[in-house]
C-alpha cells in the first residue's frame, strides 16, 4: 500500500491501546500480522487484541493467521505467550491439524524435550517456514534454558538442544565465544566443554540472598511508635 | 467442597442470602397480588428522604439509606415480589430523570438478588444501564454518592453480562417465545457494549492520569477516599472509572485474556493503601482476579527488585526516638511550604497518615539521580514532628533531625552534602555521631522548648514490591480473617465467604505448583491446613487422583468464564455454556501435566548438595538424557516471565549443572519471628494509646 512499516505499526499500537474493542479494525490487525511475519517483529498486545476480535466474532476467524499468530508466540518463549494465545482460541479451532501439532512443539518445549522437538519441527518444515526466523529464535530460548541450568555443559548436550552439529557448531560456538563470553574448557574424557557466563542463575553465590530479610515495608510500620 | 459447575440463574446464586420462601425457578413471573403501581408508605419516605439527601450531596445518609434502609424495606415488604415500578415513584421525586435510572438500577439489582429475572427484564436493565452511563460520561452529573453504591453498579453490571452469557447458552429448554426473544434483541448485553461502556468510563473520567498525578503528590484522591470534601465536586465519574478498571479485569478473565486484565488493572498499585480497599466487594474481587490471572500467566511468586525504574523513586524510613514527648504533625500544609526544595527528587516521608512527598537535594557522587545504579547507599529523609506551644496555627516548632550514614566507597565530599543542606534550611547545626554518621539539627522556629528527635538513617535499597499470586492471597485471607465478623450483618456476606474460600482453593493449587517457604502468614496456614491438606498432599503426588484433585479445586475456584460470541439461534439446539470453563480447565490441566515429573525431582534435590546426573537418573528410574530434559524442564518451569521480560525465580530449591555434577543450593527458611514482633509492637502501641486517653479523675 506504499505504507512505510514504521507508520503502519504505529497506528496499530495506538488502535490496540485506545480502542481495542472495534470489530472495525480487525483487518488492519490480521494485516499487522503478516507484517510481523516478515518483518520478524512482534507485538503480543495486537495479537490477543486480535484473538479476542475472533473469539466474539468467530465468523471471521482466519485459520491461517491464528497459526501464524502461534508461530511467533512460540519463538517468543520462554514468555508463556502461547498459552496465553490459546486460552482464546475456542476448542473447535484448535481441534485444526496444524494448530495440534503447534500445540505438541510448544509441549515439547515447556517440558524441555529438545530432541523430539526438532525432530517434530523437521516433520513440519512447510508449517514452520512461513515464519522466517524461527530456528534462531528457538535456539536463542535453548540456549537461555541452558544458561539457566548449566555452568559447564558438554559440546553433545548443546549440540542436541540446539539442533547444530559438526563444522555449523564449531562456528556458532565460536560466534558465542567472541561475543556472548562463552569459554572452552576440556572435559572429561576428550569431550569438549562449554563453559557459559556466569549469572545469578547458574551461580547461586550471585543470587541475592533474601533469607534474613524482612520486607523493609514491614519494618517501617513500627517506625511511628519507636518515636 | 466442590459444587458442580452448573450456573444456575436465580436458585444457586449465592451472593446474597436467600429468603427462605422464595424458591422460583427460572423466568419467574411476579406473584398474582404484585401491583407496580402501587407504593407504601415506607417506600414513599424512603425514595422522597434519598432524593432529597442526594440532591443535598449528603453523602453519609445516603450510604445509610443505600445500605441500611433499602436492605431492611427489601427484607420486610419485598422478599417475593420487585419494588414498585418507577412510574409509580416518580412522581415523589420531581420525576427526576437520574434518579429515576438510579432507583431502576437499584430496582433490578433486587430482581437479581431475591428474584429470576426474565429475559425482558435482562434486556431493560441493560437499556438501563446505558442511559445511567450515558449521563455521567456526558458530564452532566453533579451528585456525590457512596463508592459503596458505585462499586456495586460496576460490580452488577458486569454480574449481569456475565449472567446473561450464561442464560443465552443454555438454549436447550428455550422456548419458540425465548427465543425470538434473543434473536429480535441480539444487541442487549454484546460484549463489544460492555468493554467500550468500562473502557469509556476510564477514559473520561482521566483516572489513569489522575493516579499518575497522585503518585507525584499533585492530588489527592486516596486522601480523601475519591470524595470532593471541599469542592463539592462529583465523584462519580472518577470513580466509575476506577472501578471500571477492576471491572475490565474481571471482563478479561470471564474471557480468559489474562494478560490484557492484568495490563487494565496496572494503573492501580495493589502493594499500597489504596482506593479498592475502602469497599470491602472491591477489594475482595480485585485481589481474586489478580491473583487468578497471575495464576494462570504463572506468576506464583515473583519478587520484582525495582519499583518503577524511575530515579528518586526510593524512600527510606527512619527510626525515631524523642527525648521529649511529641505530637504528631496534622497540619502537613505548613510544612511542606517550610522545605523548600533545591531539586524535586521524589523522596517520600512515611507517616501514620500515609506517604508524603518531601523534596530536598541530595547530591550523589556526580549529583546525577537518574541512574539506579549509581546512587550511593544514602537517604536522608526525616519524620516530622511538631510540639504546639500553644494551639495558635502557627505557633509550632518542627524539627527534622536528621542522620545519614555514608558507606564507603563514596568518594563525595562530606561537606558537599552538607552545604546542600544548610542552604535549603537554617540554621543547621551538624555534629558527628559515632560510625561515620552525621546529625544535623534544623529548626524552622525558635522555641523555648527546644526539642529533637534523634534520627538515624539507615541504608536503604530501593522499595521491594512483591507481586505475586501467593503473596496477594495470603494477604487478603489474613484481612477476611481478621475483619468478617463487623461484615456480618452486611448483604454481601456470603459473597465475601464464597470468595474466602475459592481463594484458599487457589491458594492450595499455587502451593502445590510452586512450594514456598516463608511468604505464608501463619493463621492463613492453619486455615489452609485445616481445609486442603489431604488435597495438597494428594495433588503433589502427581498421579491421576491428583489431577482429579486439581481439577476439582480448580472448578470449585475459578470464575465463571463466558462464552462472548452471539449465539447461533438455529437447530440444533444446545447448551454450551460450559464450553469456556471446560477450555480453560483443559489447558490448566494441562499445564499442571507438564509439570508431572518436577515435584518428585524435587524432593530428591532436597536430599542432597551435589549429585551426579547418572546417579540421579537410577533414582528416578529414568536414563540420562531424559534426566537432562527433566533438570532443563524444572529450571524453565521455576523461572517465571515478569511484565517487563525480566526473568524472576520462584523455586525455594535451586542448582546448577557443572558438567555432570549437580549442585543444589536451597534457600533457607527463616523463622518468622521478626513478622510476630512487628504485630505484637503495634498491638500494644495501639492499646497503650487507648490507655492513654483514659482520664483519670
């Protein structure tokens, strides 16, 4: 339409904030979408504005955009984005094909279970390409449940969670290493290790420890009586 | 515990009590000997006493009338039967337009309550409704009312939709004349009506903006409870729109849009004293949808570490003791003019009468504010006291004492900070405590009654503000507990003890999610102990009868999601107004399924400070690279995502993996003791005051 994207989702944010219960705008949100799709942005506030607009109008539900809208729900983990989505989409839409097996990967995910998931994810390439970007984003969540969970993670541990092997490893560990302060140690044995940023996460001694601590509000309370 | 999810209009609706004769079923018709027109005496009193008090903006007799009067002249004359109509009162009431919308809406609330309200009467009030709201988002409204009967228009408005969801679903045993009925008046009660009605209401009335200005100290609103003492001003408007705050949210969760509700919520802060507390309905239903809908986004127990990201949004306390006897500031005007500041930095002043915006200079290392980060570990902020020398206005002294301890590293010059100080007031005399602590003097007014109070401040972080499911529950059980009893006599009772222990429901599924240690207050444990434990033993076992115990609890708990969309009018005929409650059901479920293997791995990490992932794996009886999966899975369920999409964690048992070892770190459960002090000091502070007063002849 010879609208610059910056324009188009200005409006739309401005629309969803100030007017979000208008059945009128609906085509502008099912278009925002599809701008997100290419553009690799996302907005979920537009997005369940949208749901909702399907939920009381089910009429002009489109399949196609709400698989989209899961899509990127989904590369937004680990925000529970997609559970969110799918508690406003009725039981009979999501009784659709493609909206099961979104709803098995996202399974996959929550529970961790990378292996099957991009074994699941290769079965469905035709589903999942339509989103550009979406390998990156599932990796960038693998790697953030990693850094969760791992100081030291073995080279076979991240190259299953990831879904990267041989010389495509040795690049991205090597991308990591120059940028993000990944480390390689030698492990046990002759197997490689990953030794990832230190953060309150996986270093408990940087956690703040609240175990003493009463809230200080609380304390406050007495304040007027110690006088 | 758990009744069936049968919304039932009318016989099962337990929000006020039931008169014990009434018992119609649905579409109930008046009784033969009903006239409308005809009116009694007492109503005749009543509606010309409460026209004439609202037209004299007597706020108090109207509450009395509203909550007293109108309750009691139900109870005795109206038990079966609606009031009289409101052609037949008009004419009392100079055939006032608004007050005739307000006695209908007071009209139909008592068919709701006491009576089944037939499909016409649904449509009515609805038209009701909007020409109510229409007047007052026109503006024209000059009346102030009770937020008691404010509250229950937004709280009944949204009653009514969402009882009118559940009637047009349930087309199974409709008859031809129902149904032509819904078909001629598809546009009563649309849900696209009630959220722009709610949203409209917020928007005219600025309330958004008018909190904002609050939290500047630019007006008073939780002051003053929303009322214009002063002014005379209408509040309705402004209160409508911040109840219709706490309305959307409730709308957003009949719909299952949580994160939207949460989002229309946020203008309000559930961690301060506010408006949403003085009637207890309000406060009650915001805390439950708050809590419901942190639930269902996972959010059991955050801790947020920064308020607002805002700099100089931090305030501190000091603890004071006076060397003489003190009384308290009440006229906080004379004061304020008094402390003239040298830069606005937002720091806040704690008194019994609320947080008080206090503004002076305090210079940091390079007397920038804006970044957090920077700021050294600092607060000078005083309590304000004031002896009178006599009762003249101005005849008091205040001093403000203050103390601030430096901790190093701070590389800012000692006299730097003082200079700031004596320039904002005069004269300053600065002498040096032990520690490193520094106390000044300042008097604003010389007295012969020369008088400090000796301050110290402490270090402060910022203000912690824990917002979370758990936390909000245990608060608000903790409040039903301790004040239902002066509640008693009210009609919203039952309705306070129905939501009392839904959220004792919810409170037993967030605790068998997410196990917490400490945040629970002991009488609410007891209470919970007393009427989950066998449940929340079951549900942390993970097998089916645990889902099954969830599954009760949470139908027992939740609210009663709607349908929105128009029904579809045409055979086949069916009752699905429970597909939105089996939908989120299902999806709770399964989450909680998700969830399965968490627990047990859970209670092997308690055993233990380090183990292998092998070892672990024989254990649960599961191989290695499952193991894996599992550990990534509990670290992923623990870590919830904030509104601001930082990641909190909420797992009182945490590790981290070093190649093959896993080491567990727990966080220690403290003893509660500091809580049990605290509320035993300001127990005895408050009986000492009592005592106090006692004059002894």
């Amino acid at each position: 339409m010879g609208r610059e994207p910056q324009q188009v989702s200005y409006t739309v944010e401005q629309l969803v904030s100030v007017n979000p219960y208008n059945p009128d705008i609906l085509t502008e949100l099912e278009n925002y979408v599809n701008e997100q799709v290419s553009s690799q942005t996302y907005s979920l506030d537009a997005n369940l504005c949208l749901l909702r607009l399907y939920q009381f109008d089910p009429t002009r539900l489109s399949i196609a955009i709400v698989v989209r809208i899961l899509i990127k729900a989904l590369m937004a983990m680990p925000a529970p984005d997609f559970s969110l989505c799918l508690f406003l989409i009725p039981e009979p839409v999501q009784a659709d094909e493609q909206i099961k097996t979104l709803i098995v990967l996202s399974h996959y995910l929550e529970t961790a279970r990378f292996r099957q998931f991009w074994d699941e994810a290769a079965k469905n390439h035709s589903l999942l390409e339509v989103v550009p970007g979406f390998e990156q984003a599932i990796q960038a969540y693998a790697i953030h449940v990693l850094s969760l969970s791992y100081q030291k993670v073995p080279r076979p541990v991240l190259a299953e969670t990831i879904n990267i092997e041989g010389l495509s490893l040795d690049k991205f560990i090597e991308y990591h290493v120059a940028n993000s302060g990944w480390v390689l140690e030698k492990g046990t044995g002759r197997s490689q290790l990953i030794v990832l940023p230190r953060n309150e996460f996986n270093h408990p001694g940087l956690k703040k420890n609240s175990s003493d601590g009463m809230p200080f509000e609380h304390i406050t309370r007495i304040f007027p009586v110690l006088s | 515990m758990a009744s069936s999810y049968d919304y039932d209009d009318g016989s099962l609706d337990t929000r006020y009590a039931r008169p014990p004769s009434s018992g119609q079923g649905g579409g109930g018709a008046a009784e033969l000997s009903y006239d409308p027109n005809f009116v009694p005496d007492s109503v005749k009193t009543f509606v010309v006493h409460l026209y004439r008090h609202i037209r004299e903006k007597n706020v108090y007799e109207i509450h009395q009338m509203y909550e007293g009067s109108f309750q009691r002249l139900s109870d005795r004359m109206f038990r079966e039967n609606p009031w009289p109509s409101v052609e037949a009162i008009a004419p009392y009431v100079d055939n006032d337009h608004v007050f005739c919308l307000l006695y209908r809406e007071m009209w139909f609330r008592h068919v709701y309550a006491r009576l089944a309200p037939t499909g016409q009467q649904r449509v009515e009030s609805w038209d009701n409704y909007c020409s109510l709201f229409g007047v007052v988002l026109h503006g024209v409204v000059s009346m102030q009312l009770p937020n008691q009967w404010l509250w229950d228009m937004v709280d009944e408005f949204v009653y009514q939709f969402q009882s009118y969801c559940q009637y047009r679903a349930k087309l199974k045993n409709k008859t031809e004349e129902e149904l032509q009925f819904l078909r001629q008046y598809d546009q009563a009660w649309n849900i696209y009506g009630v959220l722009n009605y709610l949203q409209a209401l917020v928007e005219k009335s600025s309330i958004v903006d008018i909190l904002e200005r609050e939290k500047e100290g630019l007006e008073q609103f939780t002051a003053t409870d929303g009322y214009d003492y002063e002014g005379g001003t209408s509040n309705v408007l402004k209160m409508l729109g911040y109840y219709s705050m706490i309305g959307l949210l409730r709308v957003h969760c009949l719909l299952g849009d949580y994160h939207t509700g949460l989002k229309c919520l946020a203008p309000i802060d559930i961690s301060q004293q506010g408006v949403y507390m003085i009637v207890i309905g309000s406060h009650i239903s915001t805390i439950y949808h708050y809590g419901f809908a942190n639930l269902m986004l996972r959010r059991l127990a955050l801790r947020s570490g920064r308020v607002d990201g805002r700099p100089g949004k931090v305030f501190g306390q000091l603890a004071g003791r006076s060397t003489k006897k003190s009384v308290r500031a009440t006229n906080w005007e004379n004061w304020q003019a008094l402390l003239c500041p040298a830069r606005k930095t937002g720091w806040f002043c704690s008194t019994r009468s609320g947080r008080l915006p206090i503004s002076f200079a305090v210079p940091s290392r390079n007397t920038d504010m804006s970044n957090d980060a920077d700021r050294p570990n600092l607060i000078g902020v005083s309590k304000l006291t004031a002896v009178p020398k006599s009762m003249a206005k101005f005849d008091w002294t205040c001093s403000i004492h203050l103390s601030i301890y430096l901790s190093p590293p701070i590389d800012m010059s000692l006299w730097n900070l003082l200079g700031v100080y004596r320039s904002a007031w005069r004269p300053v005399n600065w002498r040096p405590l032990s520690g490193g602590a520094v106390s000044g003097h300042i008097q604003t007014k010389m007295s012969e009654e020369d008088w400090l109070v000796e301050c110290s401040a402490r270090p402060v972080e910022c203000s912690v503000r824990y917002v979370e499911a758990i936390r909000e529950f245990n608060k608000i059980l903790l409040y039903i507990l301790k004040y239902k009893q002066y509640h008693q006599k009210s009609p919203q009772y039952d309705q306070i003890l129905k939501k009392n222990e839904q959220m004792y429901a919810l409170l037993a599924i967030c605790l068998s999610l997410c196990p917490q240690n400490n945040i629970i207050e002991e009488n609410v444990i007891i209470q919970l102990r007393d009427k989950y434990n066998e449940k929340m033993t079951k549900m942390l076992r993970y097998d089916d009868e645990a889902y099954t115990v969830y599954d009760e609890l949470f139908t027992y708990a939740c609210p009663k999601f709607i349908t929105s969309s128009a029904p579809v009018l045409e055979e086949p005929l069916i009752n699905y107004n429970q597909d939105a409650y089996r939908l989120q059901l299902k999806l709770f479920l399964y989450e909680v399924k998700q969830q399965q293997s968490l627990s047990s791995l859970r209670s092997f990490l308690k055993l233990y400070s380090a183990i292998s992932i092998g070892k672990l794996a024989a254990y649960m009886e599961v191989d290695e690279s499952t193991m894996r999966t599992i550990l990534m899975a509990y670290k992923h369920k623990m870590h919830s995502v904030a509104s601001d999409g930082k990641i909190i964690p909420n797992a009182d048992i945490d590790f981290y993996i070093s190649e093959d070892i896993i080491h567990v770190v727990e966080s220690k459960p403290s003893k509660l003791y500091g809580d049990y002090f605290l509320r035993q000091i300001l127990k005895f502070e408050e009986m000492i005051s009592e005592l106090d007063r006692v004059k002894l002849d």
